[in-house]
C-alpha cells in the first residue's frame, strides 16, 4: 500500500490522481498507524514551512516521518515535503524544521521572478533509480521561491539553475526528494512515481 501524507496542504489529490493514472492505489491519510504500515510513502505539499512544520506537529506526525527515515523506508518528498526535510528554513524569519538532512533552506536570489513558476530543466548529478529511463537535463515543472542547500553535497541527486544553481533533487538511503512537481511534470513526472514505486518494491 501507497501512503500519501495528508498534513492539511493543498495539492495532494493532484498527487493521488497520478498514483492512480499509473495504476497503484494510495491512501491519503493522517493516520500514523497506516503511514508506518505502507510500503511506500509520499510527502507532498506546497504552502510554507511554517504551516507545515506547526501541522505536522499538531497531528503527531514528525517522529512517525523520522522513525521512516531511519528505518529506510522508502519516501518520496515534493517541493515543501522536501523543504522541511532540512534543519530549517529562512522563510518568515527562521523556522526550524525535521533535520533530517542537515542544511538550511534559503530565498531565491533578489532580482528573479518569485515564485519560480514553470518548467525548468533537471541536471542529473549522479544515477539513481528515480530518474530511470529519464533523459539527463529533462524539463520539470516548478513553484517555489526557496530552495535547500544541504551541508553534505553527496546527498544531492540533481541540480537547477535559476539565478543560482540550486539543488533540486535528493538521495539518501531509502529517502528520496525533489524541489519541482511530477504530478505537474506530464509523462516524465509520471515516470517519476513509476520509478519511485519500483525503486520501493510495490506491487500493483
């Protein structure tokens, strides 16, 4: 089973609809008891980090996403579910966040059109299984207007520039998250959650 974590933002039946165009079925729950229990597990999002971090807390759902992590499960994270994953974010000041990956999470350049709304290209700074069978320098679809930047380089997957040269994916372990929208990416966002689910061993 497909966990989808229903912390109160938006945009996650656009993510269930693309779990179920590939023909999985995920639940979209608050229920740490279903999340521990899934196979695989998706933490979407957009909005801020604050927001996040004070609902995730609310609902007692930190220590369930820290015991996935280091368990190994298999997690995807997307744009703020990525976000949150740092130690914390600049975004209304400072926010501290999971710590999960150590770094901190920064606004995009002055100067630039914020948010970062629009398709972008992803360049792939080491192979991994999500982005199997996906051309190197893909366009994806962003909306965002700040970006993380971890302390330990080697957990970075894939890399975009706008004004700066931004990480945009990561990889560690059986965790594995990105700053731009596959359920918003067309086929190649699709091949995104395909790989995802292989990458975790889930069946249809």
């Amino acid at each position: 089973m497909i966990a989808i974590i229903n912390y109160g933002a938006g945009n996650i039946r656009s993510v269930n609809n693309a779990v179920a165009r590939l023909g999985y079925k995920a639940e979209i729950t608050s229920q740490a008891d279903i999340i521990e229990k899934a196979e695989a597990v998706i933490f979407p999002g957009v909005g801020a980090a604050g927001d996040t971090m004070a609902s995730l807390k609310k609902l007692g759902l930190v220590p369930v996403i820290n015991h996935l992590v280091e368990s190994r499960r298999p997690l995807l994270g997307i744009c703020i579910g990525l976000q949150v994953l740092y130690s914390g974010t600049e975004e209304g000041g400072w926010c501290e966040c999971l710590d999960i990956i150590r770094g901190r999470v920064k606004k995009l350049p002055a100067g630039l059109k914020v948010p970062h709304m629009g398709w972008n290209q992803v360049k792939q700074k080491k192979a991994h299984a999500i982005f199997s069978g996906i051309p190197d320098n893909s366009d994806f679809y962003f909306v965002h207007s700040y970006y993380g930047q971890p302390e330990d380089s080697s957990v970075i997957l894939a890399e975009t520039e706008y004004g700066v040269n931004f990480c945009s994916a990561i990889a560690r372990d059986n965790l594995v998250a990105v700053q731009f929208h596959p359920e918003r990416s067309g086929d190649l966002g699709l091949q995104v959650y395909q790989n995802f689910f292989k990458f975790a061993g889930v069946k249809k």
